[in-house]
C-alpha cells in the first residue's frame, strides 16, 4: 500500500477466540455480537468505531473495532492506554474463550485507501508494516477541519463524556442494546436530552493552547481542546454560539462542516 500516513500514537490488542464478540459486547459502546454474527457468515469486512467508558460514563478510550475473521479482532486504540486497556480486558474475561496479545502491526490513515474511517467521508485507516509518505500534519489539518477527535493525542483520558465528542452521532454508542459499562450515564444524557456542549471546529488565526478559553463577549462559550494552523476543536456550549466569538483575545469563528450542521439546528429546537 502507497500514500500511507503513520500514525505513531495509536496501537493495537488482538483478541483471539470464538467469544470475542460476545465478550467485548460488554465493554464497549457498540453492539459487537451483530458484528461477530455477521463476521461469522463471512458478510463483514469494515471498521467499527466505538469507545470503553469508565462506570462514571467518561471516555476512557475510543477505539476501532477490526474484525480480522470469525476467530480474531483487532482493537486500534492510543498507544497511551493500550497497556492499561490490555490489562482491564484481562481482568474482566474470566471464563470466555479468548486470548489477548500486542500485535506489531502498526496504523495508518490515508486519504485514498484501507477501510474507510467512520468517522469522517474521505479518511481511511490501514494496519501491518509499511513504509509511510509523511503528512501527519495535513492529516490533523483535515481532522480539525472535519471535527474529528483524537482522545488521548487532543485531550486526556477521563476528561469528557462520548457524546461531547459527537460519538452518538457517527453510530460510535449503541443505545439499544444491553448494559456496558458506563451505559446508564450515558444512556440517561441522551434520553432526557441533557446535551449542553458538542465539539465544533472553529477558524481563526494562529494557534491555541489546550484548555484556552473561547468567550462569548465575556461569558465562557467553551473550551479549545485541539489547535493548529488557524484550526481548532473546541468543546463548546450549545447556548452561547451566537454572536462575537474570541479566544485570547483574538476572534474565532465557527467552522461547522456539512455534516455536522444539522444536529447543531436540532439542538436549538
């Protein structure tokens, strides 16, 4: 494969075994044995994304579900918490028949091949031992542009909720199957409709710090997560979008991509 970008920040854990979909159900926010059964019939060759949650219903990874086939998985997480991931998984399969273990592999995006990235149109993702083009920049240039988060390179562990990262609306949290762990709190902000911020991206100039301050005349309106070149991810609040917008003192705007904007005129309704 060609035009590949490496992404040194991510790392894999393979399962092996014909509970892993049955397993991980039970940890993460997608529904993995529809995904198992249809692995299984041989009818499923895609990438899931997903996300294990603490009991408090904070993200503490989001993840890429890879089924390999019906005997084996790959999970594509920060290389941060693959270790502390890798462990928590130990812990929790007693009985299932599965195996844990670090593949070498290494991930990739590209804008032309692999599996499509869901979550963004145009992204994709690879997996094993090639030599890589570079462009790790325009990669997070596209990814500011498009709203696409990256837990642990953007922001740490434990530090915001699923949905602020907009992952129940790229079908990364499953709300009708059974528990996992941190379903109930994030369960209970969808149902009663107690969203207050989503990630946008905004335009402006320069750079931000992390944590920088975004103001809505000299009310808080949200917070800069991610920034670089004139672009930014910024955690902001659902009231305060309207009117003169600045970030240390300079002024930002909003950069709300296609796909993205109709959820952000239904919250308003």
């Amino acid at each position: 494969m060609t035009n590949l970008i490496a992404l040194p920040h991510r790392a894999l854990i393979a399962l092996s075994g014909p509970d892993w979909g049955k397993f991980l159900n039970g940890q993460t926010s997608i529904d993995l044995e529809n995904i198992f059964d249809a692995v299984a019939a041989g009818e499923n060759r895609h990438l899931y994304y997903g996300a294990f949650l603490t009991p408090q219903g904070k993200l503490s990874a989001d993840v890429f579900i890879c089924p390999r086939d019906s005997d084996t998985v790959w999970i594509d997480v920060d290389a941060g918490v693959r270790d502390e991931l890798f462990t928590r998984l130990n812990m929790f399969k007693l009985r299932a028949k599965v195996t844990l273990s670090k593949p070498e592999a290494k991930v990739y995006a590209s804008f032309s091949e692999g599996l499509p990235d869901p979550r963004a149109p145009g992204l994709y993702r690879a997996y094993g031992t090639f030599e890589a083009m570079g462009g790790f920049t325009t990669y997070t240039e596209f990814r500011l542009t498009q709203g696409v988060a990256e837990p642990g390179l953007d922001f740490p562990k434990d530090y915001l909720y699923p949905i602020d990262i907009n992952m129940d609306l790229i079908a990364a949290i499953d709300f009708k199957k059974g528990c996992f762990v941190g379903q109930e709190t994030t369960s209970r902000m969808k149902r009663r409709g107690t969203i207050k911020n989503r990630l946008i991206p905004l335009s402006h100039n320069g750079t931000f710090a992390f944590g920088s301050e975004v103001l809505l005349g000299e009310r808080r309106a949200g917070e800069i997560l991610a920034s670089a070149n004139g672009k930014s991810l910024a955690l902001m609040r659902l009231d305060r979008l309207d009117g003169d917008l600045t970030c240390a003192g300079d002024a930002v705007t909003l950069a709300v991509p296609d796909w993205l904007a109709p959820h952000l005129k239904s919250a308003e309704t």
